[in-house]
C-alpha cells in the first residue's frame, strides 16, 4: 500500500493513505492518517471524500467481536469462550455505491490462490467497484519483492509480467492518471 501510495505522489497525485499499525514509513508527500479499527478505516475514509480516485489495496477483517473485552481473556475451568462475531463494514462496496460522493475511479485488490481472473471479475460485480487488481497469491507473495497481477475491468483482463511490487505499483500509478486523462487502462 505505501508502494502504490508513493507512485501516486511522485505523479504528483494529492494521496491521503489511511491505513493501520505498521512499521512501514509514510512516503513522502504523502499524507497519512492512522486507524486500528474497520470502523475507524470507513470513517476515516469518507472523511478523506470528494476523492477522484479509491485505491482499497488490503481487506480489513471481514468479522469483529461482538462484544470488546476491556482486558486480557483469562482461562479458567469452563474452557475456552465462545466469542460471538459481527460483520465488519465492506469499505469497498460502500466507497462503491456512494451515489454523487462516488470517487470517479473505485480500485480494489483481490488475493487469490487460483481462478484469479475469474475471482477477479466475480469481485468488481459483488462490489461495484470499477477495477479489480488480482493478485495470484498462489506463491511466495506474502512478504515476497515481487508479484504477479492482473488489472480487471469491466471490459477486459489484462496480464502483468511478474515484477517487483513497486513496478506493480508505478505501473498501476500510470493506468489510473491515464484513465483520469480519458485513456483505457492497458494502453501501450
């Protein structure tokens, strides 16, 4: 995410990124706003609304507690709690159905071990958002240099070469000013 949040800068995209604990350093020019919560995530990213551009690089969890301990869950002789669960907001399904506040441009990431395309394109539906980068998973990715992607849109699925994850994201910085100037993604 500080990848993709630095390309944008250094194209000279005004970038807020709203992200979680990290160790990450916040790139240069970019601004960051830092939130522990999925709640606090949606919150903070309407905040950041009018936007031209959402770019939703990592799911939040898609279940929270239903109930927050105050503290440390001790053991005892009744074995282990039943924690019960509610749904966390779907930010990117939100950010993609805002109406008027829409951004012009919705971009969300998909992990995925196979099927990727397929998954891909079953995501920017079940969303409604405009692009999909779906990322095949399948290997080393998680903590690798490098991946290997493909831009989904409504029209058409276009393969990368497997590169580092920050030519992923200069490449993927380049496809969305292109599609802000009137171009379509995936232009040579």
């Amino acid at each position: 995410r500080s990848a993709i949040a630095a390309a944008l800068a250094e194209l000279g995209a005004e970038v807020t990124l709203v992200s979680g604990p990290t160790n990450l350093p916040v790139p240069q020019g970019v601004k960051r706003v830092s939130i522990e919560s999925a709640r606090e995530m949606l919150e903070a990213s309407e905040a950041a609304l009018p936007l031209d551009v959402a770019v939703m690089v990592a799911a939040v969890a898609d279940w929270r507690p239903t109930k927050e301990a105050k503290g440390k869950i001790k053991k005892d002789a009744g074995g282990i709690p039943a924690i019960a669960l509610q749904e966390n907001p779907d930010i990117l399904a939100t950010l993609s159905k805002l109406g008027k506040k829409r951004p012009k441009l919705v971009i969300g990431f998909a992990a995925e071990t196979d099927d990727v395309e397929a998954n891909g394109r079953a995501k920017i539906g079940k969303k409604g958002c405009d692009w999909i980068v779906a990322n095949d998973v399948s290997g080393d990715v998680m903590g690798g240099a490098e991946n290997a992607v493909i831009l989904i849109t409504k029209d058409k699925a276009e393969t990368w070469p497997r590169m580092t994850k920050e030519a992923v994201a200069r490449k993927l910085a380049v496809e969305i000013a292109a599609a802000l100037a009137g171009k379509s993604p995936g232009r040579k």
